[in-house]
C-alpha cells in the first residue's frame, strides 16, 4: 500500500508543478482526477469510504486501492482544481463526483462522497461477458437468486431475515427493507450474471436507522391529502387539482435524501388543470409528498414534462381562496441538482423568490457548523455562519448583526407557518452569489483563492 501512496503523492506534485490543473484521465470506462486532499474537501473522506466498503464487502484478504475522483463526466471534474469543500448529492454513485476504488481482484467500487452509504459496486470481467440473448443458455431463475442471496447473506449478515419486500423485476433481485411496518427507503440490489451465475453489480444505499423518527404518522392520509392538493392549487394558472391514481398509487414510507435526511412521508399522484384561453384543456401531473409529521409539502417529481390533454372537470377539490399564488423554484448549488433534497422548495412569490430558511444550515454550502435557531414569540430568525449571527423578523425588511444592519428590498415572510427570506438576504449571509433564470434558483460559491 505504501508504494501506491508515494505514487499518488509524485502525480500530484508533478500537477501542481503544472499550474494546479488536475488533468482528467481514464481508468477502464471511468473518468477521474487524483484525490488531493489540499483542494478537496468533501462530505466523506476516502479513508472512511474505504472502512465502509471493508466493512460491507466481509471478504478476508480484500485489498483497496483509490484510483482518484470520478464522476460520469469530465466536464463535472475540471473544475475541482478550483477547490472544493462540499457535497454532491445524487441517487446514484458516480453520476456527481465520488471516489473509484479498485480491489486486488479487479473488482471496482463507486462511493459516493455524501454523508449516506451510497455506492455501487461492478465485476469489469462479469460485466464484459455476453450473457446470450438465448434464454437456454441461462441459468435457472431459482439458481440466480441464490447467487444473489449467498451475495447479501455474506455481506449484510440477517438482512434478508429482517421483513422486506423483495422486487425481482427489471432483471436483479431488489429489497426494499421494513422499518416498523413501514416501507422505508433502504435499498439493495444485485444483478447475476444469467450464463455465468456470478454476481456483476450491485447497488446499495442505507441511510442508516432513522433515529427518533416515528412510523406512527401525525397526519391522517386526508389531511396530508388536503395539504397537497392546496399546495397545487396555489401554483400560478391552477384552476383544479385532484389525486389521479390511473399510474401511480397513494404512497406511505420513510425515506431519505442523499444528504440523509429521513421523513416519514405520504406520496400522492396529482393532476393539476391549468387555465389556458381556449379548450380543450391542459394538465399537468406532479408527485407530491408531504411530511406525516410536519405538513411540509414537496415536489417530488413531474410525471409527465409535457403538457397533456384532458377532458374539462368540475373544481370541486381547488383550494377555496387562493391568499398566495406561489410558483414553485428548483434549486441548483452550481451544476448540482438540490431539488430533490427534503428541503422546502424555493418560491417565487409576486415576482420576488424566497428561499426558506432551512436552506441556510445546508452542508451544501460546505460549512457543517451552521445554525438556524427560530423564536417563537419573537418571530424572529437567528442564523451563525461563518462565525457571523444575524437576525431576521417577520415582516421586516432589515438584516441584523453584530455589525450593524442591512435594509433588504422585500421583507421576510411567513409562508404555511415556516419562514422565508428573499434570495438577497441568502446572499448577504452565505457570501454566495444567487442567480434566478426561468424556473430555477442557482446559487455560485464566490471565488477564493486556492490552499496550496
């Protein structure tokens, strides 16, 4: 191992001798640039990656060796030689940047750099043999599964004796693991070889127990119903919703983000009808999610991006009164999707965007010891960032610190009983720069000179 670490250490001198750019390479199909440690502070360092993978794989004589920082795009590597100190989330390892790993078998292993255990593991040997589009040269089915489950059996000791709902569709055995009775977002699965019978990639993601949340829900499911067809009727040109059931179904779980957030959590397939100047009609068709707890309320996914038709309705089941006609944001850090993070989404309210304060204690902004404290009885928000504190109230347009105060153009706001500051206060506070251009909010961390 020793001699692989002085290799590491010559290729990043000789990078730095070059002028600091980490040039991109090619490790079998993998793009990637060599860790530096100096320029490179994520969410996971690769030494706890690896006491992951070790841990997981329970392999006697298993041997690592980190390849560098991979992503599945050069273009999403270039720009790490300007220095970077924060997380990438996404659902599936190596899309964003994450550490490629190679064992003493050949074997590669994919760990995505954010805090969930989050990483896909391939047989580059496996992966290149034919399997055969004729199906008598395969394997039986009953002889697959048990390939895949001596695979998790070795692994994960117990875990396919705990309750679990199993899902052998799409080719690979997949399980999906109960938490109290309760479906919850713990997920595994392993694709066999059909003609070899070897095990050639396997997804995991664990977000760990999640601890001191209940699978007893607060809100019945009419309630989280209701809440979720008024958060769709206050979207701009909305003229009904209703909960559609012809593609998906009524969801109840637990589940979490990349950045390991857990909620408990009620899904609902909703078509929403907008008004346009001449029928027939348009719709659009959202999953909405919404808290069982808190009653926070999220886009999960747009079912359908295009619009399409439907037959006129009645609008028995449109919010009564519309006090607020909010249009909802997707949120970028940079390149890097947010919006699928449990985080209140941002909005754009009478033209001006607010961004709920939560945001503000996000790691995306690569600093862990951010708080956001609110005072009831004040109604006041008090936020320590870099080693700053600020305070905000509803209603005010001021900013204050122990600096002094800073008028804002809009005033802060309270929306369905959370706090939302307009994007200048984010960007006084954070340092970051915040950019609006059609539906999205894009936030650019503000350049620093690079650590050498």
């Amino acid at each position: 191992m020793k001699r692989y670490t002085w290799l590491t250490l010559l290729v990043l001198t000789a990078v730095q001798a070059a002028g600091g750019q980490l040039k991109v390479r090619m490790f079998n199909s993998h793009y990637y640039v060599p860790y530096d440690p100096a320029i490179m502070q994520f969410g996971l360092t690769p030494e706890e990656a690896q006491r992951r993978l070790l841990r997981w794989m329970n392999t006697p004589g298993l041997q690592l060796r980190l390849i560098g920082v991979t992503a599945s795009s050069p273009i999403k590597l270039e720009n790490l030689s300007t220095g970077v100190n924060t997380y990438y989330p996404y659902w599936y390892a190596g899309t964003e940047p994450s550490y490629l790993f190679v064992d003493n078998y050949g074997r590669e292993y994919v760990v995505a750099i954010v805090p969930t255990e989050l990483w896909v593991y391939r047989d580059p040997s496996a992966l290149r043999e034919d399997e055969g589009e004729d199906s008598s040269q395969w394997l039986p089915r009953e002889q697959l599964r048990a390939v895949a489950q001596q695979f998790f059996a070795q692994r994960v000791p117990n875990f396919l004796a705990l309750p679990n709902e199993i899902d052998e569709r799409y080719g690979f055995l997949g399980v999906h693991v109960l938490y109290q009775g309760v479906l919850q977002m713990r997920v595994a699965w392993v694709k066999v070889h059909k003609r070899l019978g070897v095990v050639k990639e396997c997804y995991w993601f664990d977000p760990g127990e999640p601890a001191g949340l209940s699978a007893i829900p607060t809100l019945s499911q009419q309630q989280a119903r209701q809440l979720a067809l008024a958060f769709v009727s206050q979207m701009p040109g909305v003229l009904s919703a209703e909960v559609d059931e012809s593609t998906y179904r009524i969801g109840f779980g637990i589940y979490s983000d990349e950045l390991g957030t857990s909620r408990l959590v009620w899904s609902f397939p909703i078509v929403a009808e907008l008004d346009t100047d001449a029928p027939p009609t348009v719709a659009q068709s959202y999953i909405i999610v919404v808290d069982a707890h808190t009653g926070d309320v999220f886009v999960y996914d747009e079912i359908i991006g295009a619009r399409v038709e439907r037959k006129a309705r009645g609008h028995s089941e449109r919010s009564a009164s519309k006090r607020i006609e909010a249009r909802i944001m997707k949120i970028y850090f940079g390149d890097t999707d947010a919006s699928k993070l449990f985080m209140l989404p941002p909005l754009e309210i009478d033209g001006v965007v607010y961004l709920h304060v939560g945001w503000l204690r996000s790691p995306l902004f690569g600093k862990s010891a951010s708080r956001v404290e609110y005072d009831t009885s004040r109604r006041e928000v008090r936020v320590t960032l870099n080693k700053n504190q600020w305070r905000l109230t509803e209603g005010s347009k001021w900013l204050l610190s122990d600096r002094g105060r800073v008028a804002l153009p809009y005033p802060v706001r309270r929306i369905r009983a959370r706090m939302y500051v307009p994007v200048s206060a984010v960007e006084r506070i954070t340092g970051w720069r915040v950019e609006v251009t059609g539906d999205r909010i894009v936030l650019q961390r503000a350049k620093t000179n690079v650590p050498r």
